[in-house]
C-alpha cells in the first residue's frame, strides 16, 4: 500500500469510522504488513518528533544530548511494547468471550486509532504552545470503539462490553508502559 492510501484510509477513519472499519475488515492485511506500513513508520515519526521536541525545548531540563537521543528510543520501543501487550489483553478478552474466529484483525484494530492518536501528541511535542491539541486523541477512543463494534463477530450486548473493556485494557497498558519508562529515567541518567 503506497503512502497516499494509507493516509486516505487514515482519513476516511477520522472522517467516518463505521463504513471505514467496514472496507478494512474487506482489506484483511497481514500483521506483518500492517506492522511493517503503519506501526513502525508511525512509531518512528513519534520517535523523531519526541527527540527533536526535547532537543530544541531550550528551557528544558530533560538533560544531555545523548539522553534525550536514548530516552526517546526507550519511548519508541514502550510504543511498541504496550501496542502489543494491548492486543494480548484484547486477545485473553475474546477468549473469555468464547470467540472461536482469528483474532488477527487485532492489530489494525487497535492500530489504526493509536497512529491517529499519535499525530496530536506529535505536534504538541514539537510545539509545546499547542498543547491543546493533545485534547484530539481523545477521538482516537472514538475510531477504536467503532472499530470494537464493527470488527468483532459477537452478540451486540457482547459487543458493547467488549468495547468498553478494550478501551480500558488499552488504557492500562498504555500508562503502566508509561509509569514503567518515567521510573526508568532517572537511572538512565545515572548510568552515564
């Protein structure tokens, strides 16, 4: 898939989640290929973003050149880290909710609404006078939610429980990823 089809596909999920999940549900990509055109790509522009932010943040005192480089990869691979242990958990829900059918769908699921999630972050983090705009990942619940309703082949009341404890499992690993890499921090530090 070329880069103006994915941004296309990005677009179409803000502008209209419900039909959107359901061409991607058509789509059926691979995890690999999924992995190796959105997440990587999304989580290494997150990256550059973070470092670059950090570097010319003047006022800051998040440290020497080297860490800010170090810290920021560290991010990179929470990203990724908790990306998959969200999709783990998804995972161990659906199977309390006795589904029989792949669960490889997971991926672009809960992929999709993270890389439009991202972009705010991203830019607050370049320009920290927009802080604002960190308020426009909230939507990303939004695409997920409609993503948990229009992928899974479960009973509607399932459904609707379904999505709810996504969102919250994705919610948890997402800030204990957080928590995990702000303890690290400062041995980082103290490392060199």
């Amino acid at each position: 898939m070329d880069i103006n089809r994915r941004f296309e596909l990005l677009g179409q999920l803000i502008g209209n989640p419900p039909e959107t999940w359901k061409l991607v549900r058509k789509q059926d990509f691979s995890v690999k290929q999924f992995r190796n055109e959105f997440m990587f790509p999304a989580i290494g522009i997150f990256v550059l973003a973070q470092m670059v932010g950090m570097l010319i943040d003047a006022e800051s005192q998040f440290g020497p050149n080297w860490f800010i480089v170090v810290y920021s990869i560290v991010i990179g691979f929470g990203l990724y880290f908790s990306y998959y242990l969200s999709v783990f958990l998804m995972r161990f829900l659906l199977k309390s909710f006795e589904y029989k059918g792949k669960t490889d769908f997971l991926y672009w699921m809960l992929g999709l609404p993270l890389i439009i999630g991202y972009v705010p972050i991203e830019i607050t983090v370049l320009f920290q006078s927009m802080f604002f705009l960190i308020l426009l990942s909230i939507y990303a619940f939004v695409v997920f939610w409609f993503g948990t309703q229009k992928l899974v082949k479960l009973a509607s009341d399932k459904k609707q429980v379904f999505g709810i404890l996504s969102i919250v499992f994705s919610i948890a690993a997402h800030v204990f990823v957080f928590f995990l890499i702000h303890a690290i921090r400062r041995p980082i530090i103290e490392l060199f």
